[in-house]
C-alpha cells in the first residue's frame, strides 16, 4: 500500500492506495501514529484510491479514532469506494465515525 501524505498547517489528509488488509496495515498504522507525532491532532484519511478494506483494516481505523479522540483531534473519513463505503456500512463504521462523500465536504468537517 502507497500512502500519500498532505499536511497543512491545521490538518493533515492521508491517501491510502491499493488494499488495507493484515498484511499492510502495518504501514498505515506507522505513518498515522507519525503524523500524530508530530502534533497534527486533525486527520482526514481520503480512501479515493483504497479499493479493498478487510477486518484489520477497520481495527486499525478504530485505533485511530481512538488515539485521536485521545489528543482532543477531529478524525474523518471521505471518498469511500464502494467496496470500502460497503465494509464501513456492514460493520456499523458508517454510523460511530465521521464519513463525509468528498475531500471538500471532509476538511469542512474537520474545520467545523
């Protein structure tokens, strides 16, 4: 999995590409912990090119939330494919986190 870092000076968007499963979770998890790391507490994590979710993908997606709700940061998720947009709704993500259709709508979110 490539993961595409843009950080500004209030937030910060990662752009998983490719699959999120057990095998590459390891390296979404390293470069979300880094981020926060550096003090960046406001997350949006863009899924416009992540074409596949499995379980430890949400279990690593449900550590973020946690570790940012922990740092008083604003975490959100946006442009799920359908394969992702469907994972998020059979597990109830849809529901306990933030998910807005587009990158504008994500960063209105964070900033609200």
């Amino acid at each position: 999995m490539e993961i595409t870092i843009t950080k500004d000076a209030d937030y910060v968007i990662l752009t998983p590409k490719g699959r999120m499963d057990a095998t590459t979770v390891v390296s979404f998890d390293s470069t979300a912990q880094s981020v926060l790391t550096e003090g960046f507490k406001d997350i949006l994590v863009d899924f416009q090119d992540l074409v596949y979710m499995s379980s430890a993908g949400l279990r690593s997606l449900l550590g973020l939330a946690k570790k940012t709700k922990a740092v008083q940061g604003h975490l959100c998720f946006c442009s799920l494919q359908p394969m992702v947009a469907e994972v998020f709704r059979i597990s109830g993500f849809d529901r306990m986190l933030q998910v807005c259709a587009d990158r504008e709508a994500g960063l209105a979110a964070l900033k609200a």
